[in-house]
C-alpha cells in the first residue's frame, strides 16, 4: 500500500481476500467524509503560511527583513526570498494536496527556522513576554504536529496525489492488453 493509498477501485468495492464485498452506505459516507476533513485539513492548516506571505512578508519586504536582522537571522534579505519561495511553493502544494508531502516539508523547514529564531521563549526573563513567546512556541509544535501527519499520510483522496493514486491502481487492475507491432510481420 504505497505512500497510504486507500484500498478501493473505481467500482466502490473493496477486497475482502479473494472475495469482492460491496460497500454499504456507512462506507461510502466515511469516504466522502475522509475526502472532506483532509480536503479542509489541509486548508487550515496551510492558511496561515499562505496569508502572512502574501499580506505581510511580500508587501512589507524590507520591513520583514529589518525584523528577521534585528532578531539575529544572517542575511536576512536572502533568508525572506528563500522563506517566501519555501511558504508559496509548499502551500499551494498542501492546498491543492499536489506533491503533498514535499510541501509539507518545505512548510516544516520554514516553520523550524521561525520557531527558532522568532519565538526563542528560552532566552526571555521577563514573565510576560515569556509567557507569550512559549504560547507561541507551542502553536507552532502544534502546527508541525499536522505537517508531520501530512508527510506521513498524504493529502488524502480529495487531492491531485489522491487522484493519481486512484489512476496508477486503476491501471494496476486493468486487464494487459495485448502488444500490437508497428511493423507488420511477414511469413
């Protein structure tokens, strides 16, 4: 079962060892209902990536990178090109559940990095801002929580790897046809 594919085919049936049972209505709802929890998961949780780039890093570049120097990351201005690629490229992949599990990579890259240098809570004395950056801190382990599931499980069936896994299975389960010869073959 590669990558997690969901054992189906094409016919709503599902392999019960060598003999075929039809699924009944409970199974069918649980599937439209995975296919629309991990289409809205993936939503979710790829929305904050997505706004903060394209309202705040993107219009407010320079800005951004005063910020990131001030808080110590090296070379910053370079550092917010490569953070704007790795938040564009990996939530679009997360949304439309495209290449799935490299875009929830490249979201975990950048969410580490932040993490570290944004919401360093280990270093602050003074108990308010403390507290606040270690709730900070926790909300992002929380989020690389639902990344790491994403790398683990894919986008899910509502995505275009879902769709290409049920594609490839289709084509696995086809009857071969027979090779045709482009030239023909004399006696």
């Amino acid at each position: 079962m590669p990558w997690g594919r969901p054992i189906r085919d094409d016919l709503g049936v599902r392999s019960s060892g060598d003999k075929r049972v039809e699924r009944d209505g409970m199974e069918q709802f649980a599937a439209v209902v995975q296919g629309l929890v991990s289409l809205l998961g993936r939503l979710m949780i790829v929305l904050i990536f997505f706004m903060s780039t394209v309202f705040s890093k993107i219009p407010n570049f320079q800005a951004t990178a005063d910020y990131m120097a001030a808080e110590g990351v090296p070379n910053p201005k370079f550092a917010l090109f490569g953070a704007i690629g790795l938040l564009l490229i990996g939530s679009l992949s997360v949304a439309l559940g495209a290449w799935t599990r490299f875009g929830a990579i490249f979201l975990f890259v950048f969410l580490a990095a932040a993490t570290y240098y944004f919401h360093d809570f280990w270093t602050i004395s003074d108990p308010g801002p403390r507290q606040l950056q270690t709730i900070q801190f926790m909300k992002n382990v929380a989020i690389g929580g639902g990344l790491l599931s994403l790398m683990a499980f894919g986008g899910g069936p509502w995505s275009v790897d879902g769709w290409i896994d049920l594609k490839q299975a289709e084509a696995e389960s086809a009857p071969a046809k027979p090779r045709v010869s482009a030239k023909p073959t004399q006696g």
